[in-house]
C-alpha cells in the first residue's frame, strides 16, 4: 500500500468514526433521556411500595426506617424536579409517620411529621385540612388499596 493511500485509508477512517461516534450520540441520546426520565420516577415509586409494605406489616422501628428512608429520597428528588405527585407522595409519607409515632404515645414526633405533611401537601396545591383530617384520609386510602390488592 503506497503512503498516499495509508493517509487517505486513515482519513476515511477518522471521518467514519467522527461521524458514527456523532450519529450514534445524537441517536441514542433520546433514548439516554427517556432511561433517566424514567429512573427518576421507578427509583421513588419502589421505595414508596417498599415503605409502604413496612408501614403495613413490619413493627414500628423498621415501618420508621422506611418511611423516612422514602421521603428523604423524596425531598432530595423534589429539590432536583418539583412534582405535584411527589408533593403528595411526600405528604403521605410523612401522615404514616404521624400515625406511627400516635401508635407508640409520642405527641412532639407526631406533631413535627405532621407539619412536614401540611408543608408537602400545601406545596402539591392542596388546600387546608386539619391533622385528623389529613390522618384519617391517608388511612382511609391506605385500607382501600389493601383491599384491593394494589398494596
């Protein structure tokens, strides 16, 4: 092979590989951003259930470790991209963790997680409702998708 024909065989190559390395990128890249749209709503939606089944059926110091382990995931994920269903994902959370702490007599802990609760559900545009309120429509929820077999 003559040196003119190297160069242009490396040139031919050069110019395949910048142009497939910049057609492959430009074509994957809507995939990269539906995976990672959708990654950040599997992630929270998984632990959300995970918590959920705790809250449900483990005693109260595993119940308190999920839940918190959810909303805290929540909150950082709420600061990346505000949500309105992450807002009321929140608001939940932290009722279950007012009712946990009600079950086990403690009043301050039940009181803190329940203005967290107010803050998520007012900042997902709910209006005012009173702690029980809020309480009793979460357990109300909560019993109606256990029976029907959703959690």
């Amino acid at each position: 092979m003559t040196p003119a024909a190297r160069i242009t065989y490396a040139m031919a190559l050069i110019i395949g590989l910048c142009g497939g390395a910049l057609f492959g990128f430009s074509n994957d890249a809507g995939r990269l951003k539906s995976y990672y749209s959708l990654s950040l709503v599997t992630a929270p939606m998984v632990l959300d259930d995970f918590s959920f089944m705790q809250y449900r059926h483990a005693d109260a110091e595993n119940a308190r470790v999920a839940l918190l382990a959810s909303a805290s995931l929540m909150e950082r994920l709420e600061a990346l991209r505000p949500d309105t269903g992450q807002s009321f994902f929140l608001a939940s959370t932290f009722v279950r963790l007012a009712l946990l702490e009600d079950a086990t007599n403690d009043a301050q802990a039940s009181h803190d997680y329940m203005a967290k609760a107010q803050y998520w559900y007012s900042a997902g545009g709910g209006r005012r409702y009173s702690d029980s309120e809020l309480k009793s429509a979460v357990s109300e929820k909560d019993k109606w998708l256990e029976r029907l077999g959703i959690r």
